[in-house]
C-alpha cells in the first residue's frame, strides 16, 4: 500500500507541477485583443444662423442727372508690338541652322566649317580629332600600353578546364622550382 500512496504522491505532484508550467506559460503570452472599432460618423458643428434684417420700404431710385458724366474706364497699358527681324538677319539665322547640315558640309569651305558643330561626316576635314593636350605623346603612349598588357607573374600560369555543363573552371598553378631560382638569383630574366 506504501508503493501505491507514493506513486499517487508522485503522480499528483508530475501532474501539478506540469499544470503549473502551463499556467505560467498562459499567463506570459501576450493579450492580444481585437482592435475597438471606431464609429464611422462625421459630426458637423455649424455655426448658429443670425436672424435676418427686416425688410424695411424699398429704396428710391435715384436717376441721374446729365451733368454727372459716367466714369471712363481707362485702358490699360501694353507695351509696344516687337517688330520681326529683317529679313537678312533671317536668312543668316537659316544658313546658320540648315548651312551645317552634314550633305552639306563638304561644300562649305574651311571658314564656314569652324563655325559648325557637331558629328561631320566621314572623310570630311572637319570630322578631325580635336588637338591632344598631352605634352610627351611617346610616355603617354606607352603609359596606356602597359595600363592595357595584363599582368605577368613570374613562374606561375592560369589553366582552364571544361566542367561539364556547369561551365569552366580556372586554376592558378605555380611551378615551386622556377619560383625557387627566381628568389635566389632574381627573376628578371625568368619567362613568364
């Protein structure tokens, strides 16, 4: 009989103690309540009406007499009409416009031309590069060409293989006995 009141004993305890953990865990949670829903209603507050004037005898009409003069509106004032532009000036305007069009730039003479702007047809003088501003043209020259020569690194290469359908894949391989004589004697005259 001990056996059983003890595991009774144990059984309600388990089962208090798990009641216990799921109260705490209720309580916890946040209480989520709905949102109060808000009336819909407009209230229009307007003012009060004033109680209106008592009409009173009608007012005479007065006529006027003929030496009130009646009152001149006065016009008002604009300016003067712009006159157009004579007609040389016009015709300077157009050749100005259409003068420079590029069928009609290898008949201009080289005058005419600098006052052109713009693309110019190919094989024309005035589709010439604009002058350099680089003073030692040979440095600059050589500048870009080493800006655009890839990298070289000494004893080392790139190796690319076929992967299938996933692509390429590109490896590095460097060749440890020529890096090996480069760092005793100096790769300067090492291949690539």
């Amino acid at each position: 009989m001990n056996k059983t009141r003890d595991r009774l004993a144990s059984v309600t305890i388990a089962v208090l103690l798990q009641m216990g953990f799921v109260t705490i865990f209720l309580y916890s949670l946040p209480l989520m309540t709905p949102p109060k829903k808000l009336a819909h209603e407009i209230t229009f507050i307007l003012p009060r009406l004033r109680e209106a004037p008592k009409a009173g005898p009608a007012p005479r009409r007065i006529r006027p007499s003929a030496a009130v003069p009646a009152p001149n509106p006065q016009r008002p004032y604009l300016p003067p009409i712009a006159m157009p532009p004579p007609a040389a000036d016009l015709q300077a305007f157009g050749n100005e416009l259409f003068g420079c069009a590029p069928e009609t730039l290898d008949k201009l003479t080289p005058e005419q031309r600098t006052h052109c702007s713009g693309p110019a047809p190919r094989g024309s003088a005035a589709a010439t590069e604009p002058p350099s501003l680089v003073k030692d043209l040979p440095r600059r020259e050589a500048e870009l060409a080493a800006r655009n020569t890839p990298a070289r690194v000494p004893c080392a290469s790139l190796r690319t293989q076929a992967l299938g359908f996933s692509g390429q894949q590109t490896t590095a391989i460097v060749d440890p006995l020529c890096a090996l004589n480069g760092w005793l004697n100096g790769f300067g005259g090492l291949p690539p």
